[in-house]
C-alpha cells in the first residue's frame, strides 16, 4: 500500500455561485449562509490570486467570489481598530477612499477593504479637517463635489475616488469571469 495520496482530481473553476455583501455575509446563489461551520471554512480558505479575484479553495476547487463591496468588510472597534468579516485585525495602509454612493474603502494588511456602513457613522464623527476641527457636513459634501478639501481619519487622508472604482484603485476584481477559451480549443 502507498503512504502517498493520490493527487487531485483537475476539476473546473466555479464562478456565479457565491458571493460576498456589503456587511461581510457570505452568500450561495442569493442565499445568505448562517451555518456558523461553513463560515468559518469559507473565511478560512479564502485568498486570492495574481490577478486580484478573490476565492475559496474547495478541495481541488477554487470557487470565485462576487464582491458586492470589497474582498474583506470591516467592522470599526469602539477603540478605533478595524477587524475584517473573518474575525482578523487589519490595519490600513494609505489614505481612506471615499466614493460617490458614500462607501468607504481602504487598502489595509489584509487586502483591499471597505468599511461595514453600519460604522459609518463612527468614522465620520472622527475625521478631522486640516486644523483638527470636526469635519462638518459641508466639507463631506465639498468632498463628494470633487473639491480638494483636507479631511483625514487619525491622520490617514480621505480622498474622493471620482469616476474610479473602489476595485480599479485598489486591485481587485469584483466578478470574476472564468477566462476566456484559447482560439480554435
């Protein structure tokens, strides 16, 4: 009898089926999963590749994730820490991007992030213009317009992304498509 396994069968890709929301809920089809067992493996087996999509490996699988908002979501800590939808701290690298709709995004240890909008609030109450006065809601709008106003978050910059994406500035992909056939396959 061998003491080796035998290698993994080669099995396609699979993209369509899982996903990953705004709130850091991993979902199978629209289906939100709530078995606390498969989450973890999910978080567990998460990665990404050279070409930025993100996705978990199944086996011998990789089951590529949509990503409504970002590769990791990330919950704001009373104490200012941030921790991802995995349970993990990431700590950001770089300015804050802010974008049209009023998601916030970051690059941090982990990946590429964007905050849980239910922290939205929290980070807004702490961002400080260039005199660290309180931003005020004229100067969040002035921002939205596109104006270069000087607000930061602890010292980090927020910077507006205009016409940019979140996944253009920061490196992923947010639909992975399974590539293309080579000519005459």
């Amino acid at each position: 009898m061998s003491d080796t396994l035998p290698p993994w069968p080669q099995v396609p890709a699979c993209y369509g089926w899982l996903s990953l929301d705004g709130r850091g809920r991993w979902r199978l089809k629209a289906e939100t999963i709530t078995h606390p067992g498969l989450i973890a493996f999910l978080n567990a087996h998460y990665t990404t590749d050279d070409d930025g999509c993100w996705f978990v490996n199944n086996g011998p699988q990789r089951v590529y994730v949509q990503l409504d908002s970002a590769p990791w979501i990330l919950r704001l800590q009373p104490d200012g820490r941030f921790v991802t939808h995995a349970g993990r701290p990431a700590a950001i690298e770089g300015p804050i991007y802010l974008d049209g709709e009023g998601r916030v995004f970051m690059r941090t240890d982990a990946g590429p992030a964007a905050l849980d909008d239910r922290d939205l609030a929290m980070l807004i109450a702490e961002l400080r213009d260039a005199a660290e006065r309180p931003a005020d809601d004229a100067s969040l709008a002035a921002l939205l317009d596109g104006r270069d106003i000087d607000l930061n978050w602890h010292g980090q910059a927020l910077v507006f992304l205009g016409n940019e994406t979140a996944a253009t500035r920061l490196g992923f992909i947010a639909d992975p498509c399974p590539p293309e056939p080579a000519p005459g396959a």
